[in-house]
C-alpha cells in the first residue's frame, strides 16, 4: 500500500507563507505528476498546482506568481511554497500522486489546515 502524508498547515496572517509537504511512502513504487488540490467550506475542491515527472509545472490562475510547487524525487516528496497568502487561500489542502504499482492509482493525502487571518 501507498500512504500520502501532508504537513505544514498552520494558521497564519494576510502577507505570510507557509511551506507545505506531502510525502508518500510504500514499497515498490514510481510516482508520476504529483499535485495540490484545496477545498474552502461551502466550495468544490480546486486544483491549485501541479508538477510532472518532468518537472512541468502548472498553477490555478488565482495562486499563480505566489505559490511554488516544487519535488524532490529522492524524497518521494512534492512541495507547495506559499507566499503573500490571503485570506481567499483559507482551506483545507490535499496533496495527490498518480503512482505505478502494478496498476496506475490516483493516492490521496488526508489533507491539512491553512487558515489565513488576522
């Protein structure tokens, strides 16, 4: 089995960053275009930002220029840099992986907190 684990979610004020990490652990697996989802109360789940095995990375108009999606392979590990964070950014963030086992499998991350406010 392939386990997705986030961290980084905290509360912080309009004009911070945060960094968060989504880690993905299991035996026997390659991991190809890692991505960010969130999900504010009341809305659908957006994609946010996403990063192929290539390194191609592609972001939601509304993040672009303030988040960076970044991965380090050696680390099975994709990253989201947050900066100038407003209070719109507020939500619960999911990390997800299309992974090669024997099969290709959309993981998902249990999600984590970012909270944006003064």
């Amino acid at each position: 089995q392939v386990q997705l684990v986030e961290s980084g979610g905290d509360l912080v004020q309009p004009g911070g960053s945060l960094r968060l990490s989504c880690a993905a652990s299991g035996t026997s697996f390659s991991i190809t275009t890692m991505s960010w989802y969130r999900q504010a109360p009341g809305k659908q789940r957006e994609l946010v930002a996403l990063i192929s095995s290539g390194d191609s990375t592609k972001y939601a108009d509304s993040v672009k220029g303030r988040f960076t999606i970044f991965r380090d392979n050696a680390k099975n590990t994709v990253y989201l840099q947050m900066n100038s964070l407003k209070p719109e950014d507020t939500a619960v963030y999911y990390c997800n992986a299309l992974i090669i086992r024997a099969t290709m499998t959309l993981y998902w991350g249990q999600g984590t907190q970012v909270t944006v406010s003064s």
